[in-house]
C-alpha cells in the first residue's frame, strides 16, 4: 500500500502534478503513451512506424504551440519558421558529409540557437507594442524566411532541399542484436523510432514542468488579464518574450527530429503554411491550455491525414456524376476540410476534446 | 506633440523618393517611381477596409485577402466575357470593360463581405484570439473554394488593348495602365477622405474609431455603421483585386497570401485605424517594393519588412497613431 502511495507520487512527480484532468483523458493518454512506446511491435511496417514517429514529434510541436497560443494567449505564425531552423540544422552538417552524432548534436544545437536569438529579436519589437501586431509581424517574417530558403541554394538546396544520410546506428542497415526480438529485427528504423520518442517523451515532460511552474502560472495570468499582471509586477513584455523564446527552441528540436525522421528536408517538408495550418488544428482539436490536449490532437491529425486523402478520393469517385461535387472532394481540397472543420472547432467546440472534459468534471464536481 | 514631430511622417515619403535618384538613372527613377506610386495606390485600395475595420470595431481580419483574390478572380472572368470591348480599338471601349469590372467585382465581393461579416465575424466580438483563429480558417476555406470554382492552374487576365504597353517621354518609360491605376487610386482616396471629412457618417465614422462607447451612448449604432463600413472594405478590396489582376496578367490563389502580408505591413506602418496612414504607407511599400526589385531583385519581400521594422523602431504605433482611448 505504501509502495502504491509512493509509486503514484512519483508518477504525480514525472507529470509535475498536472493530470489530464478527467477519466476519459488520462485513459486517452496513457492509450496514446503505451501505443507510442510499443509502436515498432504492435504496428509493425515502415508506413506505420512512419506514421508513429510524426505522432511523436507533432505531440512536441503542437505542446510548444500551445505553450503560447493556450498559456500565454498569443498567436505566432512563425512556428513551422522555428521548426524549419532545427531540421535545417540538423540537415545543412550532414548534407556537406559530415556525418556523425557530433555533427546532429551540432546542428540541432545551432539551430536552437538561432531559432531563440529570432524569437526573441520579434518578441522584444513587436510584443512591445501591441499584441496583435505580434500575429502580423511573424506572418511576414515567416514568409521572408520561407523565402530565403528557397533562394538561398547553396545553403538550403533550394525549392528541392536536401537529402542526406544518417550515422550508421540509424541507418537501415544496422543491427541492435542480431536475433530478431518479439519478431521485430531491431534495426537502424527502431533505434531512429526510439530515439525520436525518447527525446519527445522528455521535452514534453520539460514543458509540464514549465507550465506548472511559477512562470508557466505568471504566463497564465497574462493570459488573463495583462494588466493586473503586470501591476502585481510583472513585467509582461520580458515573460511573453521568454515563452516564444522557449516554445521556438523545443519547435527546432523537433524540427531536428524530423531531419532524423525523413532523412531530408525541404522548404515543403519543414516550413509550409500548410503545417502551421495543421498545428493549428492540432492545439484547437485536442484543448488549448491543456498540453493534453494537443498531444491528442497531433495524432487525430496525423492519423487522418494518414487516411483522409483516399476517403476523400472514395466520396470523388462515388459524386462522379454530380457536377461541382466531385471538385469539392477532390483530394487536393483536404485543406478545404480541415479549414471547415477548423471553424465549426472554433465556433461549436473552443475548448476542444481535454478542455471540454475538464469542464464536465467541474460542473460535477 | 510638437509641430516638428507632427510633420516628421510626412518628410519620409519625399525623403525616401529623393534618396532613390541618385542610386540609378533619372529615366528608370521615373519610371520606377511610377510605378511605385501606382503599386501604392493598389494597395491603398486592398488595405483601406482593414485599417478602417480594426480601427472601428478593433476587428483584424485576417481573411480580408480572400475578397482581394476573390476580385481578382471576377477580373478573370469578366474581361474575358467582354472580350469584344477589352480587344476594341477604342480607348472609352476599354475603360467601359474595366469599369463593368470594376462594379462587378465591388458588387460581388461586397455581398460575401455581409455574408461573412454576418456568419464569421458577428460571433467573434471582442476576442482577438477568436477573431484571429477564425478568420484563418476563413482564409483557407474562401482561398480553397476559389480553387474549386476557378481551377488550381494560374489564369491569364486579358489587359484592355490601349491600356498595354508604355509611353515613352525623355527616355522614360511610362506603363499606361499604371497611370491609369494612379487615377483611380487618387479618385478613390479623394472619394473617402471626402466622405470621412465632409459627411455625418464619415464623422460618425471618425468618432467610432476614436471611442466607439461614447458614439454609442449618444445613442448611434455603431454596430449598424461598422457593417457598413465592413462592406465598402471588401468592395474596395475586390476593386484592388481587379486592378492587381489586370497589371499582374497572370494569376493564381498564392496572390491573397502575398497581399496578407504586404497589407498588414502596410497598415502597421501607418498605424492601425488611419486612412491617411494606410495611404502613406501603401505609397512607401510600393515605392521601396518596385526601387529593390531594379536594384537588388532577390530581396524584394525583405525590404518591404525591412522598412516595417525600421519604422516600428522610431514609431512603435506606426506613423499616424490613432488616438484611442
């Protein structure tokens, strides 16, 4: 009994005290954590093992997002920027055959780097001002930079990125131990899986920690009403500028990861509005506020990406006949759908599947 | 504010144009300048509504683009549908086609402007959180029905046939249509400060943008006002949409992105909520757009944010700051 007691204050311990807050939601995430970490044995297959790797890093990604658009109330544009700076990182070394773990270890941290001397170059000129202008500002900044990086060939390659290869403990040709384990050949594609879920799992417990700490509640504060925060003493400015600052490093360390993922990256890859639109989603579906929340709105996400294009092409085929119907469900138009569906989110559902969740358990309570 | 500071957002267009000319020929800085002072004036049509929107009902919304594209679109199809007056040999012939455009395109996005303030701006009052996250998804939606309407390929858009090609005085090139687009920017820009200046609503206008509570509590809708005002925004964005259409000739749906950002530049510089602001600052986006693309091409998009950061550093609130209270 007391080992219990102890055990669940560790575990309490790990996520710093903040549950996902309802029944349903803990067994959603403790579903999502045991799939993740048994992915390469339970879902075996490249395709999926694939896809349960762009779970991992989007789980990271949308929870950096929700740092600022859930905690401190701010809406940046320039995330997939952050997330494009830490692929490129990790891609640039590696691209110009220096392969070694010297070489990621550098390029991510490089690219952490840049991606926080940015952040905080447009938290200090535009959260100075007016908030909205931070909206705008990152806007423009993030189409300069998507700019730049198809101009600039020789650093970037361009419109076509780069390709590269991995050190050999992750490429496809290593082998862990040289039986197979549980039916599974523990190769470079499992190290690289659990490489990518280690490095996720940790970042996203770094964030749990940061939200529930004093700052994360100061963030919280400014969300709701900036002007007491900041005449109780806080300088708003400076902790608006450390969230974007903080959620652009973890956005470029799981730019890094999805390098190690694709073992390319590009302009299309990393940086497109499309992914900003995708993460949008991500944190509105799952709960803004929440961390929960958007871990399980990255694997909706991804998940049905994974499948919405054929359903989309299934209900093209079957509206043939149908004039201007079949151009709706063409499967290019999925932005169209996740736009819809975006809106509907934001207008029927705002506080999203944990948020909402969490409501049911106070009013009950 | 001293009479010096008041003045000093003035000097910068001249200033800036002055600077150009010794960086090139006097030809190409004429017609660089041109053409320039004719971007400006397309932009000043696309950007007017939002400045005016966000100043009235502190609104941004950020799928004013999709009406720029959705006029843009209309221009497709009506100058291809008036073909016979678009190929006439006949200057009033050409005009008359632009004209109808022009109309078509106002009336058009105009009513999906009521529609949209009706069905997605109404519900968002007050949170720019909302307005933000829900004008985005607007953004895509419009811009990917457009695709589904008009196709993904990019359009040709059929340029009246005396308003192509140039003049050329003192060795000087000069783009008719663009003349043309000074015209009708200038008629336009008259038109509002007439009507913001001159008329009761254009004050009841005024008053709303400054304080909006106390209009309300001598008894004005200003709710009633702001629609209107929304309305004629969109208009004037599907009439830049046409005017963009026609000087670009080619277009696809990456256009309403493009002009996101270059209008929100355009009214960060001038300071939300200021017509005059969004005029000077258009004039500035275009003049600085058209002078780095002769004289450094690659880095055309970096210079327009270039100047937006330069003036945020010396105007934190753009250079015509509206009072607000």
């Amino acid at each position: 009994m007391r080992f219990a007691t102890r055990l669940h204050g560790g575990a309490l311990r790990i996520i710093s005290g903040d549950r996902p807050g309802h029944p349903i939601a803990s067994a959603l995430v403790i579903a999502l954590l045991l799939g993740l970490a048994a992915a390469p044995f339970v879902f075996p297959g490249t395709r999926s093992m694939a896809a349960a790797a762009r779970i991992c890093i989007f789980v990271v990604l949308a929870a950096s997002y929700d740092m600022l658009l859930g905690y401190t109330g701010i809406v940046s544009f320039a995330h997939t920027m952050f997330f494009a700076i830490g692929a490129y990182g990790v891609a640039i070394p590696l691209a110009r055959g220096w392969v070694g773990w010297d070489a990621v270890l550098f390029g991510t941290v490089c690219g952490v780097a840049l991606a926080v001397v940015l952040a905080v170059g447009i938290g200090l000129l535009s959260l100075r001002v007016r908030r909205i202008f931070f909206s705008m500002i990152t806007l423009a900044v993030a189409s300069f930079a998507q700019l730049l990086a198809t101009q600039l060939r020789d650093l970037t390659g361009g419109e076509d990125g780069l390709t590269f290869s991995l050190p050999t403990a992750l490429g496809p040709a290593f082998r862990l131990v040289s039986e197979p384990v549980l039916g599974v050949r523990l190769d470079g594609r499992v190290v690289t899986y659990y490489l990518i879920f280690a490095v996720s799992l940790a970042l996203f417990l770094l964030m749990l920690r940061i939200v529930n700490a004093p700052f994360g509640r100061v963030l919280q504060a400014i969300r709701e009403n900036e002007f007491r925060a900041e005449a109780l003493g806080y300088r708003t400015v400076v902790y608006r500028t450390l969230a974007t600052a903080f959620s652009a490093a973890i956005a470029a360390v799981a730019g890094a990861l999805m390098a190690l993922l694709l073992r390319y990256n590009g302009p299309e890859a990393t940086m497109s509005f499309s992914i900003m639109v995708d993460i949008l989603l991500m944190v509105v579906i799952g709960g803004m506020g929440t961390l929960y929340g958007p871990a399980l709105g990255a694997a909706v996400i991804v998940l049905a990406q994974y499948y919405l294009q054929s359903g989309l092409q299934a209900m093209s085929d079957a509206t043939a006949g149908v004039p201007l119907l079949p151009a709706l469900f063409h499967p290019d138009r999925w932005l169209l759908w996740l736009g819809v569906l975006f809106v509907l989110i934001v207008y029927f559902f705002p506080a999203g599947i944990v948020g909402s969740l969490r409501r049911r358990v106070v009013r009950s309570g | 504010m001293s009479g010096l500071n008041r003045a000093a957002p003035w000097v910068v267009l001249p200033v800036l144009i002055l600077a150009a000319l010794p960086a090139m020929a006097f030809s190409s800085w004429v017609t660089l300048t041109l053409a320039g002072v004719a971007m400006g004036m397309m932009l000043f049509l696309m950007a007017a509504g939002l400045t005016l929107v966000f100043g009235l009902m502190d609104v941004l919304n950020f799928a004013h683009a999709a009406f720029v594209t959705l006029g843009a679109y209309l221009a497709v199809s009506t100058l291809g549908a008036l073909s016979g007056l678009v190929e006439a040999n006949s200057l009033v012939l050409n005009l008359l086609a632009l004209v109808v455009a022009l109309l078509v395109a106002a009336a058009v996005s105009g009513a999906f402007g009521f529609a949209f303030e009706r069905v997605i701006i109404r519900r968002v009052y007050g949170s720019h959180l909302q307005q933000i996250l829900i004008t985005v998804g607007g953004l895509i939606v419009a811009e990917q029905l457009l695709v589904v309407v008009w196709g993904a390929e990019p359009l040709h858009v059929a340029k009246p046939l005396l308003l192509r090609g140039s003049f050329i005085i003192g060795g000087a090139a000069i783009e008719k249509y663009r003349v043309v687009a000074v015209g009708l920017g200038l008629l336009v820009f008259a038109a509002m400060h007439l009507v913001l200046n001159r008329t009761r609503i254009g004050l009841l206008i005024r008053a709303g943008v400054e304080n909006r509570e106390m209009v309300e509590a001598l008894g004005f809708r200003v709710r009633r006002l702001f629609v209107g005002v929304f309305v004629a925004g969109t208009a004037l964005a599907g009439i830049g949409g046409v005017m963009w259409a026609v000087y670009q000739e080619l277009i696809t749906t990456a256009i309403g992105a493009d002009m996101t950002i270059l209008m929100f530049i355009v009214v960060i510089i001038g300071g939300l909520g200021s017509v005059t602001g969004c005029f000077v600052g258009a004039m500035l986006v275009g003049l600085v757009a058209n002078y780095t693309e002769f004289l450094a091409p690659k880095l055309a998009l970096g210079s327009s944010i270039a100047l937006m950061v330069l003036i945020l550093l010396w105007r934190p609130r753009g250079l015509f700051p509206v009072a607000k209270q």
